[in-house]
C-alpha cells in the first residue's frame, strides 16, 4: 500500500468518487455537494490559504491502483492552541486498521515537518459548524455539511491513539407536542412580563438591512471570545446573502432590550432533505431537482444553527422567554411544516448550552466525538476547556 499525494484534477475526482463507492450500500449516507469539498481545498474559495493556511490530500492505494482510503490534513492558521496543533479531516477508508494506520502516518509526518506538535479530528479545513467530529452514535441520515461514517472509523482512531477532545451533541425535538420545564415557564413569564424586552421575527427589508448588524452585535459579545474571533459587518451580511436561497424568515427570531438586541436563534431548512436527490451535483439538472424538491417535496425538519445571549442577560430567563415567545406566536400553528428541530452540535465544554436544551425537553438524538493527539506522547493530554 501506499499513499499519493493528490496532485490534479483526475485524483481530485477520485477523492470525491472514493466516497461514493464505499456507501453506496448505505441507506443513512447522504452524499455532500461535490462543490463543498472541493471548495475547501482551493485558494480562490477558502480564504484560510491567503492568510497562511496549508491543506494537503492522499489517497491510499494498493498494488492494482485500487483505492483503499484517503484523508486530509491542514494547518488553520486562526487555530490557537498551546501546542501547536494542525487538522486531519475527510478521513474514510476499508474496514483495515493496517490501512487507516497508514493514512494516519502519512498525515502525522506533513504535520510533524510543518511544525505541528498535534493533530485534531476528524475536522474541517474552516469553521467548526461543518465538517466536524466522527459519528459515534445516532447512525440517522446527516444534516447538510455534517459528516456521516461507519461505526468502525471510531476503533482506529482510538486504537491509533487519538484521545477523545470532546464530544458534540446534536439534540433533536419535535416542534409540537413536547412541554417546557416548569422552571423554565416561570423565568420565561417574568420576563415576557416586562415591556422593557421584545421577541420578534424580522422580516422583508429589514432582515436584509439590519439583521446582520443585530447577528453582529449579539455574536460578537455572546460567542467571540469562546471562538477566538470577531465578526465584521461584512462577514454577517455576506452570510445572510449565502443563507438568502434557502432562508425561512419564520425560522429566524431576535430578542431586544429597550430597542437593543440582546439575543438571537437562527435557523434553517434542513436542507439535506432536498441534497439527497441531487447526487451531489449542483449543475443544470441537479438545480432542477432542487428547486422541484424545495417546492414540492420541502424539508420537514429545521436546523437550529446557532443561538446567542449577550452575557449580561444570560442565566437571568432570556433564552427561555425567547424559545416560549417563538413557540406562542409561531411554532405551534397548525399551519407550521416543520416537525422536528435539530440543534446544530453543542459541545461538552458548553454546558449553559446543554442545560438549555434539557429544559426544552430535547434529547440527545447524534454524538460525534472530535479527538486529539499529540505527537509527543510523554506530554500530559487535556480535554477542551469548559466555557464558562
């Protein structure tokens, strides 16, 4: 066996490909958008390589030409770790360990001669929100930009050596027919008793105009300094303008405080509903497709994506009133399609997060694990900090 670098357009095509034969049996692999992992890896559309970032990919081949597995290795140059600490991702391979060791070895060594002291994953070559974690548990189809695996994947990490980061829980519950936790009616009805707060839908020209000034502001107080970065205006607006195609106003929802907004919860179409007839191609006719799906086959589950409080209004009722006030005023209409609600994954190290979704009555529906090595082995390994 061994490991060629992927170096042009026929071994990117097999990259992809490589995939799609090893699940073609499987009923819950949905297969991604061929544009989205080819995105990732090219400096015209992943801006992480003007700012010093390096990707490379292997496929592991046997004496015949046969591929056997392929994976992909990074360096984000946004990462901050007290180690220096690159990315392995878009790892599958044939149930041999000899073989995914392989790709591992050939993943470690780049990282080793570029500096790294170790290696997370399996991740994504950008934002945490794609890409992120090995299935461990809830084999259900997955949600779009979210990696599904065979269960075996999870022995060969662990057997390699990788030692578990944290885990990620996607919680999942259905829009009708689930209660509140008491405490969290009464913190909700103190404050949806004040005129001094508002929850509201944006909509029309101002959910163009303003909504991403509000996302920003929110974020950036709620989530930046967990994150490691800031939001600029231009950033949230060009993520409202990517969103524009598949947005259901009705399923993004702000809090305000005497007219400033404290809070925010942003959801989506689960748009792999639709992807799944696509074949991964978003060309003429795979555009085709989707736009028949999206009107007449449309999702029936939302994907909460992301979901903030300013910290000087967190703890004190604002998330709870803000879910209550959505659910009263829309989510509990006849008329709503939507059945279910996945949460985008929320981290161990997040546990106001967690304890939020345990008052809504959600339940742990998929785990995904994200895990480290390091590269010295003698060094005292540390699990993700907690947020506080």
């Amino acid at each position: 066996m061994i490991a060629l670098e992927v170096k042009n357009p026929e071994e990117e095509r097999e990259f992809l490909e490589f995939a799609v034969r090893l699940y073609k049996n499987e009923a819950n692999w949905i297969r991604p958008l061929d544009k989205d992992i080819q995105g990732l890896f090219h400096p015209e559309t992943n801006k992480l390589f003007k700012l010093g970032g390096k990707a490379k990919r292997w496929l592991l081949k046997n004496e015949h030409g046969d591929t056997l597995g392929r994976i992909a290795a990074f360096i984000n140059p946004k990462w901050k770790e007290k180690q220096a600490t690159g990315g392995v991702g878009f790892f599958e391979c044939i149930p041999e360990k000899e073989a995914a060791f392989l790709l591992f070895d050939t993943a470690k060594e780049w990282l080793e001669s570029e500096g790294m002291e170790a290696m997370d994953g399996p991740v994504n070559f950008g934002e945490r929100d794609k890409w992120w974690g090995l299935l461990v548990d809830g084999f259900s189809p997955p949600n779009y930009n979210m990696p599904w695996n065979f269960d075996y994947y999870r022995a060969f990490f662990e057997e390699y050596g990788f030692q578990l980061y944290f885990r990620q829980f996607t919680y999942m519950r259905p829009v009708k027919g689930v209660g509140f936790d008491e405490k969290m009616i009464d913190r909700a009805n103190k404050i949806l008793g004040d005129p001094e707060f508002e929850f509201r839908h944006i909509f029309g020209k101002e959910l163009q105009e303003k909504a991403p000034q509000y996302f920003m502001d929110v974020y950036n107080k709620a989530w930046a300094r967990h994150m490691g970065k800031s939001l600029a205006l231009k950033e949230t607006q060009l993520m409202f303008k990517k969103m524009k195609p598949i947005m259901d106003p009705r399923l993004i929802y702000f809090g305000f405080h005497n007219g400033e907004p404290i809070s925010f919860f942003i959801n989506i179409p689960e748009i792999n509903q639709i992807f799944k007839h696509v074949n991964g191609k978003m060309d003429l006719i795979g555009k085709l497709k989707f736009l028949w799906n999206q009107k007449f086959n449309p999702p029936n589950k939302m994907l909460g994506l992301v979901f903030g409080v300013v910290p000087e209004f967190q703890g004190k009722g604002v998330e709870s009133a803000m879910i209550m006030s959505y659910n009263e005023q829309f989510a509990s209409r006849n008329s709503f399609p939507y059945k279910t609600i996945e949460m985008n994954w929320i981290g161990d190290f997040n546990p106001k997060m967690m304890r939020v979704c345990e008052q809504l009555n959600a339940t742990i529906y998929k785990t995904h694990h994200t895990y480290r090595y390091l590269f010295d082995r003698s060094k005292p390994f540390e699990r993700h900090k907690i947020f506080e």
